[in-house]
C-alpha cells in the first residue's frame, strides 16, 4: 500500500517537476527581484557570462543550492537551468546512451529549442531561425575533420559574432568562477595558484591597491582581477581583429580565416594553463569524484527505472517515447532535471525499485 501511496506521488511530482525560483525584472528600477515562493526574496546583482548571481536578503532562507530560476520579464519567461550534476552528470548521460546515439550538451541544447519546448499550437520547437541555432553547436568539425551539418547543410568556419562573444564569455566566466569556488572550498590554495603566471599577474594588481596580508578579502580581490584581466584583453584583442578585417557582413564573419572575438595569442596560453590546473587539481579532486560517483549512480538507477517503469516519467517525456524511443525520452527528462529534483527521483526509485540501484557505477 505504501508503495502505490508513493508511486502516486512520484507521478504527480514528476509531472509538476520542481518549484522553481521566480525572477521578475522591475521596470522601474532595473532591477530584479527573485524570490522563491513563501520562502526568499533577493536580487540579481550581477551576470558574468553564463553565471548568474543572485543576493537574497535573509542568509537563513536561502532556497536550495543549484534550483532552477525561471525568469519574468513583462510576460517573457526564461528557465536559467542545467543538466543535473554538471560535467559529471553529461558524461553519466553519455555513458547511458553510448549504444543510442550517445548525448552531448551542446546537441542537447539544439534538441531543447527545436523539439522539447512546446510552445506553438502547430508545431514543437521554438522556430528559431537557422543562424541562432547553428550558433548553440559549439563543434564544427567532426573528430575526422568533416564539417558538421545542419538541416544538411554545412556549418560556417565560425559561429557568428554573438556565439563567439557567448563562447569566450562562458569560458573566463568558469575559471573565473571556479577559482573562486575551489578557493571558498579549501580544495585549491592561494600558493598552489601562484604557479600559474596568470594568477601572479593579477595578484600584483592586488598588492597595488595596498593589500598585503593573503586572507579571504586578498583572494577575492585577485579573482576579481582575473576576471578583468581575461574580460580586458578579449575586447582589446577583438577590437584590433574587428579593425584589422573589417568583416562587411554576418557571412564575412562566419567564413573568417580567424575568430573575430578571442584572447589573443599571447594571452589564451595563461589561460589554457588556469584550465589544465583547474581540472588536475579541482575537477577531478579526490573529494569531487566521490560527488562524481555519486551522481553516476543516481542518474543510473533513474535510468534503469524509467526504462522499466516509464509512467514514473512526466506526461511530457512519456508522450515521446512512440516518436524518440524509450531511451532517449528518459534522456531528455533526466537532462532536464535539476540537482535537488534528480536527487528526489532518485529516493522516490530507489525505495520503489531498489533492485535498480544494486549496479553502483553506470
């Protein structure tokens, strides 16, 4: 009885999906006002790249780490979401579907706006045109050095210059970010940084401003060096690529013999440096692989279970199956899933099903 009480409950969840957190943008003010219901209010204070900062007003209330924010801004709604668990959650993805076309995040983001957004009366997608979704795959080249195709057509050499600027930005904005994160961790040190010529660099700007003492307001003045340092030299560099070529249109961009918007080539070996010492020594540190093998083995389970028992899916995923096949519709509903709800679906599975999480890994 319990079992058909909670089973109940997973399918009603599952069709609800998670509470998201709701941004509306004061018109007034500029300035917007998150909160989540009958729980935080705050404000968006500040957006570098793909990251989005949000400032609540009570430290006691905040809402749950790595929830959705469903964005409002005079009646056009935007879900800033994420595959669930990151990085490590892609790969789980690509190893549950390697037999099945496999799954990449950037093809996964074409898949959300041409076929999983249900918006229109008369078809799925969000009828973008060809030149915004050509923008969202990030790979333009096969790993045998074929172009990759779109709608049968050739990719350009490039994206265009508002992907190039979305790229680069998504780029600084990690190992901006993630410096930051694995300092406030303890898993990276101020000493183990000052190997990389990037991050001495910036931390004479920091001894400039008359701090000495390397504490927590020295760390987080260098971080935010760094990220000038990165921001600065990808507008001077493009400013003087931009003049140099004088690209006349949207085509001239795309068919460059270089990108009009990067680091230039004395600055992005400082930092390919930070990113091969982010991912030796935070990505894949001893304490992230067990987070790591931890969400394997949730993302499989759930898996597993949808296979067997795909009511316990949304009625969107569900309604699917007959066009994508049972595989990849539990693929799309898991990618769509949020840390905190993959976790809920996980508990709820496992005490339906627990035979599904006897396979530890993947």
């Amino acid at each position: 009885m319990a079992k058909e009480t909670l089973k109940k409950s997973v399918k009603k969840t599952t069709a609800k999906k998670t509470e998201t957190t709701v941004a509306k943008v004061e018109k007034k003010t500029k300035k917007a006002v998150v909160s989540e219901t009958n729980l935080a209010k705050g404000c968006v204070f500040q957006v570098t790249g793909a990251v989005v900062d949000v400032k609540f007003e009570n430290v006691n209330d905040l809402p749950a780490i790595l929830t959705a924010l469903t964005c409002d801004n005079n009646g056009n709604r935007l879900v800033l979401e994420h595959t669930p668990f990151g990085h490590a959650g892609e790969r789980a993805l690509q190893k549950l579907m390697a037999e099945d076309g496999g799954f990449d995040h950037n093809e996964q983001a074409l898949r959300i706006v041409d076929l999983l957004e249900i918006k229109y009366p008369a078809y799925d997608g969000l009828n973008l045109t060809w030149a915004v979704r050509s923008g969202l795959m990030k790979h333009r080249h096969h790993e045998d050095g074929t172009r990759t195709l779109l709608d049968g057509k050739k990719l350009p050499l490039y994206p265009s210059a508002e992907s190039q600027v979305a790229d680069v930005a998504d780029d600084l904005t990690y190992y901006g970010h993630d410096v930051d994160d694995g300092l406030d961790s303890g898993l990276i040190t101020l000493e183990m940084l000052e190997e990389l010529d990037l991050w001495r660099m910036c931390e004479e700007k920091t001894f400039a401003m008359g701090l000495k003492e390397k504490n927590e307001r020295f760390a987080a003045c260098t971080v935010r060096h760094l990220i000038d340092t990165m921001v600065g030299d990808v507008i001077r560099n493009s400013a003087k690529t931009l003049e140099e070529y004088a690209p006349a249109d949207a085509e001239a961009v795309e068919n460059a013999s270089c990108r009009m918007i990067s680091f230039s080539k004395e600055f992005e070996p400082l930092t390919e440096k930070l990113r091969t010492f982010l991912y030796h020594n935070l990505y894949f540190h001893p304490v992230l692989a067990e987070l790591n093998e931890l969400s394997y083995r949730q993302m499989g389970t759930c898996f597993r279970a949808f296979l067997q028992h795909p009511e316990l899916m949304g009625e969107g995923a569900q309604s699917r199956i007959a066009k994508v096949g049972l595989k990849r519709a539990a693929a799309d509903f898991i990618a769509g899933m949020t840390d905190n709800f993959a976790t809920k679906e996980y508990n709820c599975v496992s005490f339906l099903y627990p035979e599904y999480g006897k396979e530890n890994k993947v």
